[in-house]
C-alpha cells in the first residue's frame, strides 16, 4: 500500500534537492541560447499566431467574449506546461544514469526537478498573459484568488502522470514515443484553441463524455480563474462535478498509481539504465 502523505513529505523533505537539480537543468538549457528562458515564453507566442492565421483567420472559430490570442494563451501556457514537463519527465531517469548508477537518494526527486524547472518557466510566462489582458482590457476575474488551487491540482495531475512515464521508459523505451503521440491526441481533444460550446454543438452527451479529460477541466478553472466574466460562458451542462471533483478524483488515482509503479519498478533501475 502507498501512503500519498508519507510519499509527499518525502517529496516535502527533499524540496532543496529538487530545487538545486531544477535550478542546474535550467542553466545548463538556457546557457548557450542567446534569449535563454525567454524560449519557453516565445515558443507558445509564435504558435499563438500560427493558430490564429489558421482558426480565426482562415477557419473563422468565434471565441464568444475574448479575443482569440487572449484565449488560446490563457489555454497555451498551462498546456506547455504540463506537455513540456511529461515529456521531459519521461526521460528523465535514463537521462541521469549517471546518477541512479553511482549514488543511492531519493530518485523521484529527478523527474520532480524537470517539473519544478517547467513550472518556473510556467511563472516567467503569466506576466506576458497580463500584458496581452491589458493590450485587450481584459478585466481580472474575481476567482483569481483561487488560482494556487488550480496550479496545484495542475501540478500532482502532472506528477502523477511523470512518475508513471519516467519509471516505465527505464523498462520499456517505445514509451516516450506512444507518449507523443497520445499528448498530441489529447491536445486537440482539449480547449486550448476552441471554445466548449463547439463540443456542445455537436451533443450534450459527447460533452459530458469529453470532460474526463482533465486537462480539459484543468485549462477551463485556469480561464474562470484569470478572464473576468468568462463562466457565464461556458455551457450550461458543465457542473461543479466536472470541473473540480472529477479532476481532483482522477488525479489522485494517477498520483497514487504513479508512486505505486515508480516504487516497485526503482529497485531494478540500475540494471536497465
């Protein structure tokens, strides 16, 4: 059995480690590229314009209240996110071989740090968000003050998925590209770009059915958080359920199962490394 408070004051425990490992991997990413961290804030910009030319421009996708750019960044940035630090994640044991090889500590602390490196890129980016809600006078929603909420129910749904990744890309390496392939299914099943109401515009039930996807919920709490007036916008068959309870329950079962596979895959990391 997995006890998730022993596990997270572990992780509580260890929060300098990860902290000093995050803090390495970011200069040792950004040393050498001339506007260094900036790339993780011009990366979703410059997609921010493709979609734009491609969904409002070409396309025609009405956002109903916002500005388009305003509503693909306020889904982009935390998409970024969490695809950035799965992915890196995933990785990150084979990685750091080195480490698992010739030290014995706290191993999740190594897919924890690409996280914790990711969500610092996360933070540099909300301040370009505000700039764009002023460009656009877009007034801050009253429910901001629930945003630390939302990031950390963002951040165990991401730790749970990294734990289960990074552990079974030690055992089987095909699993960082079934990995890509279904991050990039799941984006175009997300709003990051669209609207909920064209999900309704299809049918109620495929709505209901297309709100178990978390990220889903996740980037909908993160808008109702930072646009002002932007619930009144949202279908009226969204309930409490499908944007805080189920969310919150499915990331728990992930987080639970990412430190049951992580604990009884890690004794044997050495040898496949």
């Amino acid at each position: 059995m997995i006890n998730l408070i022993e596990e997270i004051n572990k992780i509580f425990i260890n929060r300098q480690i990860i902290w000093n490992l995050a803090v390495n991997q970011i200069k040792a990413r950004y040393r050498y590229p001339m506007i260094g961290v900036m790339w993780s804030i011009l990366t979703p910009l410059f997609l921010s314009i493709i979609f734009l030319i491609a969904f409002e421009i070409i396309i025609k996708v009405k956002i109903p209240g916002y500005h388009f750019l305003v509503y693909f960044l306020s889904g982009m940035f935390p998409w970024a996110y969490f695809n950035t630090s799965v992915l890196e994640a995933c990785n990150s044991i084979v990685q750091n071989s080195n480490l698992i090889k010739s030290i014995i500590f706290y191993r999740k602390n190594i897919p924890l740090s690409y996280i914790l490196m990711n969500l610092i890129n996360f933070f540099c980016s909300i301040p370009i968000l505000f700039i764009f809600f002023l460009i656009f006078k877009i007034k801050i929603s009253l429910y901001i003050i629930f945003l630390p909420f939302v990031l950390i129910i963002h951040t165990l749904f991401i730790m749970g998925i990294a734990l289960i990744v990074s552990s079974l890309q030690v055992r089987i390496r095909d699993t960082r590209y079934i990995l890509e392939v279904l991050l990039s299914a799941v984006f175009f099943l997300t709003p990051v770009f669209y609207p909920l109401n064209m999900i309704k515009e299809i049918s109620s039930s495929f709505l209901k059915i297309y709100m178990f996807n978390p990220m889903a919920s996740i980037i909908t709490l993160y808008r109702i958080t930072l646009l002002g007036g932007y619930i009144k916008y949202l279908p009226s068959e969204i309930s409490y359920f499908n944007l805080i309870f189920l969310p919150l329950i499915i990331t728990f079962l992930l987080l639970y199962l990412g430190f049951f596979i992580f604990n009884k895959l890690e004794p044997s990391f050495a040898d496949f490394v």
